[in-house]
RNA sequence: AGUCGCGUAGCUCAGUUGGUUAGAGCACCACAUUGACAUUGUGGGGGUCGGUGGUUCGAAUCCACUCGCGACUACCA
C-alpha cells in the first residue's frame, strides 16, 4: 500500500467494478426501500446542489442496501421543456445555424434536440457516478421516453374525463420572449425602482361636481389604452357624483364610465383606479364583474397591435410607454411622475418582463386534488423534515390556484386533444381514438400545438417509473416510496404536485418522508451564480483545477463580459493555489457533516480538506494493522485474551454504532458523521492503535498478541463498514485488504452486512478503566508541555494518595503507560517523595520529581492556574449549593453530583495550594 | 404587510425534554518528529451564546419585546 491514500487511483476502478457486478439494483430480498432521484435535466451538468442532495440519496440507499432491505434508488433525467429548448436554440446559433426555429419548423427543430440530447445527455449521469452514486441503472428512465410518454397521456385523459383538466380562454402569465404561457410559480416577483405616473382622465361632459377630470394613478401607463373603467370603491362618498359618468380614455376617442367596485382601496391614493381588463389579473376579475369590453394591446412578443391607436402600432410595449408619457405631458394630462418601488414579474428562465395575456390555455382544476394531499399531510402519511415545511405546503395548497398546464412549446409531451375545423375538441389517445369514440367520420382533424408543462410529467415520477399504467411488479414492490430527498425552493412546482397526482392515480400518497434539504452557497453564503462567478464544481473539488482553469472557467460565456474582471479578482484571491484534490470520500463527508436540519449549507473548503486528511488517516491505520497482522494468527478461532484496551474500543464500536444508526433513522446526517469521525480518529487511531503497540511490539503471552491482533483487525473492518455509506470508495479499497484479514468474506463492503451494536460487548467497567487511564496520561503530558520537557525525554514518575482502585489500575496497565507517558521509572510512593511537579488526576497525584528539569517560576504560575481554574468552578458550585432553593428543587441526583464535585474541587485545591507552598519555600 | 428560518470561538457548524466548567473541524500559538500517517503528534489560547426584559433553584435552550440577515407568500392602482 502507498504511503499516502490517493483517490484518484482508486474511485474509477471501484465505480466500474460495482456496476458491472450488478450491485444497485434491487436484491429482491427484504423490505422494500425506495427513492426516486429528482430527475436532473437531462442536457445538465452536475452542480452543488446535485452534489450535496446525491450524496444524502446515496447514504440512505447504501445503508438500506446493507440493512439488507430490497433497496431501489432509481435514476432517471427530465427532458426540461424550456429550458432544453433555449439551450439548443442557442446552441444551434452558435454552431452557424442560420435558419430560426421558426424557419426550421417543428419536427426539423424536435428532431435537433434529440440529437442535442444524445449527445449531451450522457453528462450527468456520468458525473453522478463521479460521485459514488449507487443507482439502479439498468433501470434509468427519461421523462420523454414511450412509457412515461403513454404515463402522461393516460393521466391527462383521465383528469380530463373527470372534470379536473379544463380549456379556456383566461389571463394568465405570459413570456413575451418564448411566446408560452407559463405557470404562477415560474414567475418571480422582484422589487425594483419605478415610477408611479399620475394621470387625468377628462369627464366627458366637461364639468362634474365641480372637476373636470378624474385623478388616477398607474405603474403602467401604456395600458391606459386599452381600460375599461374607473373604478372607487362602493362606501367612498367623495365619489358619489361621479359615478355613472363617462371621462375620456386619454390619448383615444373611447368614452369610459366611473364604476363602483369592492376591490378598490379608498385609502390608497386617490382611491381612484383605471381598469385594464386584459392587462391585469385584479382588473381582469372586475372586468368580469362588470362585464367590460377586453381589449388587448400586445401582440404575442408584446408589441403594440391594431387595437392600439394607430400612432402606437407595432411599438414595444417599453417604447411604447416612453411616448404615451411624452404624449401625456403634451396634452396636459399627466399631473405628475413620482419615483415608486414596485415588484415586477420576471420569468425565471428567461428574465423577461411577463405580460398577464388573454389566450386559450388547458387548466387542472387544482382545489380537487388540492384537498386529499392536504389531508395526506395533517394525518402524517407524509411527513415533511424538517417539519416546519409543512406550513408553507399548507399555505399554498389552500389557496391554491388552477394550473395553466398548456405551454406554446415545441419540446414537451404533446396535449392529446384534436380539433375540428369549427375549433371544437376532443381529448383521445390518438387522432384514430377520438375518431372513433366520437363518431367524427373523416372529418379534418389537427392536434393540438402546445405542449404539457414539464412539471406535468415531474409529478407522475414517483410511479411513471416504476411502469405506471402497466401493473408491473416494480409499481408492486416499490411504491409508494420511502423518502424523498429535495429542496425546499421546489415544494410547489414538485413535491405538492406529486402528492396530488400520487392520490389520485394511485390512491396512495407518493412518498412517506419528504426530507427537505437547504441550499448549498459559497464560502460567503451567497447564493452560487454563474453571473456572480462564484460557482463552484463538485468535480473540481474531486478532482482539483489549476487557478488559470478555474478563473477561465468562470468568466468564460458569460452574459455581461463586464463582470469578468471583477470575477477574476475575487478567484485569484479566494484560491491563489488552484483547488486541490478532495476526491470523492472528502466531498461527500463534507456535505453529510454540513447537512444539518432547515439550514443552508455555507461550503467550506477547510472543511473538505480535513475530511481527506480524515480519509488518509484511515488509510494509514489500515497500513498499520496489515503490518502488523498480515501473516500472523489474529486468533480468528482458538483460544485468546483481551486486554483492557481490546475490550474497551469494542465496547466503543458498540456505542458508536448504535449511534449512527439513530442518527440515519432520523436523517441526522451531521450526528452520524461526526460519530464515525470521533470514533476512528480519535479513539481508534489516537488511543486504541498507540495501546495495541504496547503489545504488540512488547513481550506479552501470545494469547495477548493474538487477543490485540483480532480486535485491532475486526474493530476496523466494522467500522469500515460503518463509514462505507458515507465514503464508498476509500472504505471498499480498505475493506478489500482488512476483511479477508478479519476473517470476513464477500465481493464488496457494499453488499456486505452494515453493522449492528450488540449489547453484550459493552464492558462498561473497560470503559471506566480507559477513562482513568486517560486521565493519567493527559495529566502527565500536561506538565510535561507546560514545564518544557522533551516529549521524547523519558520521566521518573511517583504516583501518590490514590485509593486502591488506582493502586490496582496502575499495576495493571503500568506497561501501556510506561509506552504511551515515555515514563521511565514508575512507583506507587508511600513514602515522602521530592519536590515534584504535580498533576491530580481523580484522587491520583502524579509527582514528577523536579530537580534538574524544571525552573520554579514556571512551575509555581502553573500551579496558580490549576488552583485559579479549580477556584472558579468551586465558587460557582458552592454558591448553587448554597441556594437552598436548588438543594430542595432540583433532583437528588444533580445535587448529590454537584457535592461530589465539590468535595473533590476543595480537596484538589487543598493539595495544590499545599505544593504551592512546598514549592515556594524551595 | 403576513409567514417561516437564522444570529453560539477569527471562519464553517453542533448543542435532543431547561441541569457538570457551552463543543467539533479549520485557522492561530508553542513544542515535537527515524517506526501507520507532516494529509502527523502533543499541549495551549480564544466565546458576557445578537440585545433587553421575564419565567425558573437554574436559560444558548422557554416566553415577550427588540436589532440584524435571509427566504417565501400576497398586495401595491
């Protein structure tokens, strides 16, 4: 074995032989456990967020895998409508393509996407193996395929049969850029600076109750064109003469009346309002009310159209604006402009301004659906985890609004509805179908343009699957399924969806647990941008990039060059060095220790980096014990004896393992890894492998060595069976040399049996004597440090005042403590012992004998410190103690502790403060 | 405006139903080093737990108010 442990030589050959031998798929055996990965876009590459989800996925299956339950994680992509779209849009510009989607056609366009998709489509899912990700993958699915394609229609005929998928002619949000409608939850509201433009509205008759106009005001006034109302509100008496007269629409001839209208707030503003019907979602439902004319101003790229006045007319809509506030200011009529913070609605794939439109769109009927995955939540069939998540799931589902499922899109599931020349439709499975089934004759029938929502087919995921309509035996096995794994940001667009469409194909809900994880941010928690270049790429900190790599990285294709320079700057400063290589083991510890409860994860770099000195640690220990086992009798049978410190680390590993496996249970990823971490560094490797050296390097019985060989050997093919979850790779490298030492056979730690604690390997009274021993040691080492003795100097030692628990406890392991103190003399002192430097452990004094090795100065300041530390915690304990109201109150037990406690704290002060003296007087 | 989350060491984070002297990693300081490991070892310094008030024998933990940060939802004419 290499002296260091390298990743890169052994993550490849690991990942490789796993899939070949067929180790993820499901084993058949035991109780189902199942999740379904979040489909990544199918045209992605892996990002943080991936990194950080798969690594969690990855440790619940690999830990159910060696529960020995029927584990199935399963892998699949999404073919991302819009998205995948504009990427191969824009690439087919960049390649020199000269023809527009438009001039290409639909089924030329389609056509070059699945090429795109073949090509590129591999990416991820290679990256995913990158990361030790132990998918299914014989059984990976694309959300395009037949069998989820046939899913979709099946699901969209029966919600229309039932009355829950509707068309119709509503507002809804539209992208002026991609020409689609797009859902509410696509559209973020951002808050910008603005301008409130004030406007006047002239009566038609010239003078009302004094006035001779109405005074409103508008965020938006190139919509002025196109109202159909003045509104106040009904109780507002200023108003009162006003109403049912007509003003002039500025800047036309039409006439509008002065309405009455609940949705009016008579305290904001003038309490006055325009009413634009088809350009506002609250005016449009007034609009309704009142039945007003609709006019709508855009074209479907929201230019001006023939229904704008003519000197309007093929402007867009931000040009528009500019002139209809000249044309104002002309003709007298704008009062004033005043600068106002608004929020405006972006579309979150194309950063456009989105134009509520009036089209025809296919709708689900949400409220239905909504109820049951309501009830699904409140009588925990799901549970959300962290569970505060609930009440955001709550807050939408009941309020929730119907989803415009329709998209003007070309990459998508086509809606499964024809129409007729006269614009009647009909829902079928194929034009032949809806023939049939309708008595149509040969009557001209087209399909539908528009495409499903990509989210559509998100929400059948969980059993689409699995084979869903078919009732295959996987759709048997495996669903509902156990748990998913996701973010917090897509409960709406996802995690409700499925709920929803799960109780309603299934009649079962999706998922049991929903564990909710935060968003992974750079070192500064920001939020990781590509605009920003601050993004970082799980691969990189696998594998390391040179500083020039990474800052060309960063700044390459980027939407404003100008920011380059900046992103340079910051690179070179954050990682003078490059990044260097974590490996796979170091990134996916990281991310478990980091992934707490509701928290965003901050990444940091220092973090990974001890986590792969923690790998190269466990590297050398397995170095040190093949060295010193391999080709002896480890006492895998026969006869052996085990020392104290054998029996305490197993009796450690028992703790250790049953807290990892709370810690799993309950998704509390940080416990278990920080557990296994204390464990292997910290007691194993610091205490346990230092202890076994005084065994085996010294000349104990052969029933010893053979006793210390075994322990030291199965202790750590356990506990790499622990870690393995966690860090696959360099625990099935290690595995594969301990284990056959250990006795243990298999073909991989991955299918071998996860450890489980056994009671009757606790040894409770190995663990007090460790404790003691410790206690010991570190108070000799303490002086030692602190006085200026060489570490490698080797010390006399006079041990004083200790019970006859101590005066046993150093007979016996006066071996283990002579190695590890580098003692060289060592007595239980009845007699007067020399002026010492003194260290207490329990009641034990440790002298070392001073003379010579020692100046007083520094030792009369450290035993100051002693008293001074001790003195303070006294103070504390003796005033809870004296508080009669604690001794009465809190429970016996924390009292009679506290008494202890004090007790010894006056009696360690008492025999401090005494060698103060004695060393004074020197 | 409403809802939720967060604020603990220089940095990144733990801290289970209130109960020893509030912990870890990184960074820092000192010392060490032929023997599993410098991707190391040993020791050390560093925190009025955002603030104020309250409940309690006892508060990082519970309550109220408050400051700062973030997210989401709705509205903003």
């Amino acid at each position: 074995m290499d002296k260091t442990y390298d990743p890169k030589a052994i993550e490849k050959k690991w990942y490789h032989s796993w899939e070949k031998q067929g180790l993820f798929a499901p084993s058949g055996e035991g109780k189902p456990y199942t999740i379904m990965i979040p489909p990544p876009n199918v045209t992605g590459t892996l990002h943080m967020g991936h990194a950080f989800q798969d690594t969690i996925m990855d440790i619940l299956t690999r830990y159910h895998r060696m529960m020995g339950d029927n584990t199935l994680w399963q892998p699949g992509t999404d073919h991302a409508g819009i998205a995948t779209q504009m990427v191969v849009e824009r690439n087919l510009k960049a390649k020199g393509e000269t023809q527009t989607r438009h001039e290409m056609g639909r089924e030329k366009f389609v056509e070059k996407i699945w090429e795109w998709k073949e090509e590129s489509g591999g990416q991820i899912t290679q990256q995913l193996r990158r990361m030790g990700a132990s998918l299914d993958w014989e059984n990976e699915r694309f959300t395009m395929d037949d069998g989820m394609s046939a899913a979709v229609q099946k699901i969209f005929i029966k919600l229309y049969n039932d009355g829950l998928i509707y068309r119709g002619k509503r507002l809804v949000n539209w992208d002026p850029v991609l020409k689609t409608a797009v859902s509410d939850i696509e559209v973020e509201n951002i808050e910008e600076q603005g301008f409130m433009y004030h406007v006047r509205y002239p009566f038609v008759e010239g003078e009302v109750d004094g006035k001779t106009h109405m005074h409103i005001a508008t965020t938006r006034p190139e919509t002025i064109l196109a109202d159909g109302a003045l509104a106040v509100h009904p109780d507002d008496s200023r108003y009162d003469a006003v109403i049912g007269k007509e003003v002039w629409v500025p800047m036309t001839d039409r006439k509008i009346p002065v309405i009455r209208d609940e949705y009016v707030d008579p305290e904001f503003g003038t309490g006055c309002v325009k009413i634009t019907p088809a350009h506002d979602f609250n005016d449009y439902q007034v609009g309704q009310r009142h039945e007003m004319e609709i006019i709508n101003l855009f074209t479907p790229d929201a230019i001006m159209n023939e229904n704008a006045p003519q000197a309007y007319q093929g402007m867009d809509r931000f040009a528009a604006r500019d002139k209809i506030v000249e044309d104002l200011k002309v003709a007298e009529l704008l009062e004033r402009i005043e600068p106002h913070t608004l929020k405006r609605p972006y579309g979150d794939r194309t950063g456009t301004v989105i134009e509520p439109y009036l089209t025809d769109q296919w709708f689900v009927k949400a409220e239905p659906l909504a109820k049951p995955a309501v009830e699904a939540v409140t009588s925990g069939k799901v549970r959300f985890i962290p569970s505060h998540h609930e009440k955001t799931y709550f807050e939408w589902m009941n309020n929730i609004q119907d989803w415009c499922i329709s998209r003007q899109l070309w990459w998508g599931h086509r809606i499964p509805a024809w129409f007729d020349a006269e614009g009647n439709f009909y829902v079928g499975e194929s034009e032949h179908a809806v023939r049939e089934q309708n008595n149509l004759g040969d009557i001209e029938l087209t399909q539908d343009e528009d495409v499903l929502d990509t989210w559509f087919s998100s929400a059948l995921w969980p059993f689409s699957t699995l084979g869903w309509p078919e009732e295959s035996e996987r759709l048997k096995a495996f669903y509902p399924t156990s748990v998913l794994v996701t973010g917090f940001d897509i409960i709406f667009f996802w995690v409700a969806r499925m709920v929803m469409f799960g109780i309603y194909a299934m009649g079962e809900v999706p998922f049991k647990d929903v564990y909710m994880h935060g968003l992974v941010r750079d070192n500064e928690g920001q939020k990781m941008s590509k605009s920003k270049g601050n993004v970082l790429d799980p691969i990189d900190i696998i594998d390391g990039i040179s500083l020039e790599d990474l800052v060309s990285k960063r700044t390459s294709n980027m939407m404003q060059p100008k920011l380059a320079a900046k992103i340079e700057k910051a690179t070179r400063r954050q990682f003078p060095e490059g990044i260097n290589a974590h490996g796979t083991d170091a990134l996916r510890f990281t991310f478990c220790s980091l992934a707490t409860m509701g928290r965003d994860v901050v990444f940091d770099m220092g973090r990974a980096e001890g986590y792969r000195n923690f790998c190269n640690k466990i590297w050398n220990a397995v170095r040190y014990v093949t060295q010193n086992v391999e080709g002896k009798d480890c006492g895998l049978t026969g006869e052996v004896t085990l020392s104290v410190a054998d029996r305490w680390i197993i009796s450690e590993l028992q703790k250790a393992e049953q807290a990892v496996h709370e810690a799993i249970e309950s998704y509390r990823f940080d416990f278990a890894a920080q557990t296994i971490y204390e464990f292997i560094w910290n007691e194993y490797c610091d205490w346990y492998l230092e202890l076994t050296k005084a065994v085996l390097y010294g000349d104990s019985d052969e029933l010893a060595m053979r006793g210390t060989r075994r322990t030291l050997v199965k202790v750590l093919e356990a506990a790499l069976r622990l870690l393995h979850p966690i860090m696959p790779y360099v625990t099935e490298e290690c595995w594969q040399t301990i284990a056959p030492l250990a006795g243990v056979s298999g073909e991989s730690i991955s299918t071998s049996a996860y450890p489980l604690p056994e009671v009757d390997k606790r040894d409770e009274a190995a663990e007090a004597d460790i404790v003691w021993f410790k206690a010991v040691l570190l108070a000799i080492r303490r002086i030692r440090s602190e006085m200026n003795i060489a570490p490698s100097k080797p010390l006399p030692i006079l041990l004083t005042e200790g019970s006859a628990d101590d005066r046993s406890r150093v007979e016996a392991y006066q071996t283990m403590m002579i190695k590890l103190g580098k003692l060289e003399s060592f007595d239980f002192a009845t007699q007067d012992v020399p002026e010492s430097a003194v260290a207490l452990a329990g009641d034990l004094k440790i002298n070392i004998p001073m003379k010579g090795l020692i100046d007083k100065d520094a030792e009369l300041e450290r035993l100051q410190r002693e008293i001074d530390k001790r003195g303070k915690e006294q103070g504390i304990l003796s005033g809870k103690l004296g508080n009669e109201k604690y001794v009465s109150n809190a429970p016996a037990e924390l009292v009679a502790r506290d008494q202890a406690r004090l007790a010894t704290l006056d009696d360690e002060i008492t025999a401090l403060q005494a060698q103060l003296t004695k060393i004074q007087a020197l």
